[in-house]
C-alpha cells in the first residue's frame, strides 16, 4: 500500500454484519491491507479490491456465480482462489479466510497461494509446442501452457525486437508520456528464463510444412513441432501515396515505432495523422497531451462512424475538437512533399510529423504458403484448430464461429487475441474446450473511455440510454431487433451485464 493512503472502511477482524454490505459488497482493511467482501450466493469471500490489470476497483464490478468481473477491462477473478480466469488481468489477488457466525463475518489470516496442479491427463501429451508470434495471443497461450502443467518444451518466436508488451499502451499513455517503459512488457525477461520458454527474439519464420511438423526459420534451421500455434497478428495498412517513405512519416504497431513517434515528437511542432479510427485519434490525443499541433485527415464523414454510429462519432469528434484537435473529413491525402501534405480537396496541411493509422491487415502468408483454409484470415473451428490438425490459430489473424451472431467473424481486438490465446493453449493439451467468449475493447480519449462488447459488422438501430454528450450513455447495436453489441461511457457495470447476456443468451 502507499504509505500516505489509510486502510479503508471498518477492520474486518473485527467482525462486520451482513446488513453493513451495499449491492453484496463491503471495502475495509486487514491491518494494513485493503480487503473486499463479496458475497455470493450463500458464501462470503474476502479477496483483493484492485484488479492486477490496471487497478480497476472490483467493489464496482460483477459478481458472475463464484467469480468478480472488473468494471475497467472485463478481467475475470475466482473468488475462491483470486486466480485470474480470464484476460487482460494475468496475475492472480490475494485471497482472505472468513469465518461466519449467521450474519456476522470476521475477516482472518491471508490463505497461502496454491500451487498450479498438474493437469488431469487422458492421453499422452505431446512434448515439443512452437508459438509463431510475440503478440497477445502468443505469449498468453506460453504462459497458459505453463500455467496448466505442461512441461514440455515451448518455443516460442517473434519478429520483433522486444518481448511480449502491453500494445494498448503504446497509443495510449505510453505515448502520451504518461507510462515509463517497464509499464510494458507484459512479463519481465527472468519469467522467460524461469518458466523455461524459449523465446526468440528477432526471428523470421520463412515457412511450415503441416505434414513433416516443422518450421524453417529465416536462416534455414528447421524446427520440429507437436502442436504448433499460428499467432502472427497483423500489419499495418501501408499509404500508397507519393512521400509515404519519407522519414519522417510513421506507423503505429510496435514498441519500436512507438519510441520512434516519441523521439520525433521531441522537436515537431505539427502532426498530421491520416486516419479517423480508434488508433489514429489515440494518437491525436495523446500527442495533443505532449502539447502538439494536431491535424486529423480522412475520407469518413465522421470518426468512428462505422464501429459506434452517428451520435457517438458526432460526440468523439466534438471531444477532439474541445483538446485542441483539428478534423479535415470527406477527405484524404494525395501526395507528401517534405512536410507540405496536399488534400485531394486541393487544401495543404504543414507537418513535421506524420502518423498513419489507415487500418491493419491480417498476417496470412504462412498460413496461405502452409495450405491451411483462409477466408480473409484463418479459418479455424471453436476449437481454434485450422484445417491442419495439430495446429491452432489465435489472435489477429483467426476467424472463429462465434455462437452468437451465428457468423465467422474476425476481431482485431487485445483482449480477444488474449483469450484466444488461453483457449488455444488449453485446446493443444488435448482440453476440446470451445472459444465463446464475447469480444471485447476499450478506448481511451483524454478522460473518456469507451468500452464496447458484442460484434455489429452492421446494424439497424441504436438504442441510447443516457446522454452521450453528457459523458453517461449506454448503447444497444440491434440487428433484427437483436442486440449484437453494447458500448458505453461511465456504464461499466451496465456494460458488464450487457457481456453476461450476451454470452447467456448464446447456442
């Protein structure tokens, strides 16, 4: 705890009454240690109050039978054990002993954590996994894989020069200068090394022969696998213009282009980015809270339009616009000489700093080269197996049966790829356990969040609940009358019951 912060509500060794609890809850401490009781059908639990995630306060969460759901992210918790379910949260919260005498709880000594179990095994499990991809998916599924009790080898190999790292934060308050840099990778280099996964850091995976069970890497080495993981997420969409190449132009995917935006924001004065989506404006804001010029170009009539619908693009633009954010909509950029950007309208925009977010493409060559089934992604079942079995896909590039818009669907969401890649490590140890989780994303503008559940490729209405412009709105995306999305500003718990129905409401 910080030292300055008091412990909150009563001292639970003291006893408390059931009557004391608010909406089945109750914050107080435990000597020094905040503690929140949760009560859950019959029981009473007592478990840590701040999600490991970003510290989203579970006293606002969702209670779901024996488990609390965080208001923030959707991170899930057993309250039995604290063990964390479910992504984005990976650690688990302590957990307290209770003892109850009718409706009096008393609040005891903290339970030591459990070790993992070894997994309940029904045939032999193989012993060489290979991981294709450094993304959220595939470093979830090592640490799953761990997690569960294999202890076979695990490889797992990245393009990239950095380990595994938190990507939402790298448009966010990374970039915003708001989050030092050991706020991102997601584990530190000794987990790797202690957990005995090999991961390969600036490696190139040139081809996969589903038949011989290998990898060849870049270099010609060849790699024999088990199961095998196909996680290797997506690219940016590249701008097809005259002066897209110049330096100081740049794209947004990696900790590496991430610094690059930093270093350059050091002595620009101007910023174009090109692209109104989810990305592009969280570089807007946060290169306007380093007190930048910021000029946003796109052919959209508004931002967000097609993923949140009119009020809400209305709304997203006009909260730019109040932090300084200058839009140039129904329109795009034809050619970059130097800094002078000319506008199809024939307007010109002077930048030193130019930051494309026009969309990503899945990464499909691999799969395509190794014959495996693609429909604009990887086809895979509800298990997240391909057409080749033993091997999986997760992530970016997987399009899933999803139980309940009844279609294949593709996501390019953090959270999804980090739960694909729960399941999929599950499904490679032999668990045959369906991936039905409803996606979800949040979005961060200055002090607005967005959180969206569901999946609405299209939609006939939208049912609002609230004042958007007022910061407190809930959404309902309908189709056919059916809600297939919701999203909301400051609704959290209302958006964690729209998750509950959704994946209530499913097969």
């Amino acid at each position: 705890m910080n030292h300055e912060t008091k412990p909150s509500g009563p001292d639970l060794t003291n006893g408390v009454s059931l009557a004391d609890f608010s909406d089945g809850k109750l914050l107080g401490h435990v000597g020094e240690e905040d503690v929140l009781l949760v009560q859950a059908g019959n029981e009473v639990f007592a478990i840590e109050p701040a999600c490991s995630h970003y510290h989203g306060p579970l006293a606002e969460g969702l209670v779901v039978d024996d488990t609390i759901r965080c208001p923030w992210h959707h991170a899930c918790f057993s309250l039995r054990t604290g063990e964390a379910s479910r992504p984005p949260a990976l650690n688990a919260l302590a957990v307290w002993e209770v003892a109850r005498d009718r409706d009096r709880i008393v609040v005891q000594r903290k339970r030591e954590v459990p070790k993992p179990s070894a997994p309940h095994r029904s045939a032999p499990i193989p012993e060489k996994f290979v991981i294709v991809g450094g993304g959220a998916a595939g470093f979830v599924a090592a640490e799953t894989l761990r997690r569960e009790g294999f202890a076979g080898a695990i490889t797992m190999l990245s393009n990239d020069g950095a380990m595994p790292v938190d990507r939402p934060n790298l448009s966010k308050d990374y970039l915003a200068g708001n989050a030092p840099d050991d706020w991102l990778p997601l584990r530190p280099e000794e987990f790797y090394r202690d957990a005995d996964i090999d991961l390969r850091l600036n490696t190139n995976v040139s081809a996969i022969d589903p038949r011989a069970r290998s990898v060849t890497l870049g270099n010609g080495d060849k790699l024999p696998f088990d199961r095998l993981l196909l996680a290797t997420g997506a690219e940016p969409v590249k701008l097809q213009i005259p002066g897209a190449d110049q330096p100081h132009v740049h794209i947004l995917r990696s900790v590496a282009d991430s610094r690059a935006i930093i270093q350059a924001a050091g002595s620009a004065k101007r910023v174009l980015v090109i692209g109104a989506s989810f990305i592009g404006l969280e570089v807007a804001a946060s290169l306007r809270a380093r007190k930048l010029e910021v000029h946003v170009v796109a052919p959209d009539e508004r931002p967000m339009q097609r993923v949140l619908g009119p009020e809400m693009g209305d709304f997203v633009r006009a909260l730019h616009e109040e932090n300084g954010v200058n839009f140039h909509l129904k329109d795009t950029v034809e050619r970059i000489d130097g800094q002078r950007a000319t506008l199809k309208s024939g307007g010109v925009i002077e930048a030193d700093l130019v930051v494309v977010g026009i969309g990503v493409k899945p990464r499909l060559a691999l799969a395509e080269q190794a014959g495996l089934a693609t429909d604009r992604g990887v086809s895979v079942n509800e298990y997240l197996e391909t057409s080749a079995p033993g091997i999986f896909a997760a992530g970016d590039i997987a399009r899933w049966p999803d139980p309940h818009s009844g279609q294949d669907i593709r996501v390019e969401h953090w959270v999804v790829a980090e739960r694909q890649g729960q399941t999929a490590a599950r499904n490679m140890l032999g668990r045959q356990q369906r991936f039905d989780a409803v996606p979800f994303f949040w979005s961060q503008h200055y002090d607005v969040p967005i959180n969206y559940v569901g999946h609405a490729e299209s939609f006939d209405d939208i049912a609002i609940d609230g004042s958007i412009s007022g910061k407190d709105c809930l959404l309902k995306y309908r189709k056919a009358g059916r809600v297939l999305a919701v999203a909301s500003i400051y609704r959290d718990l209302d958006n964690l019951r729209g998750e509950l129905e959704m994946e209530r409401s499913r097969g």
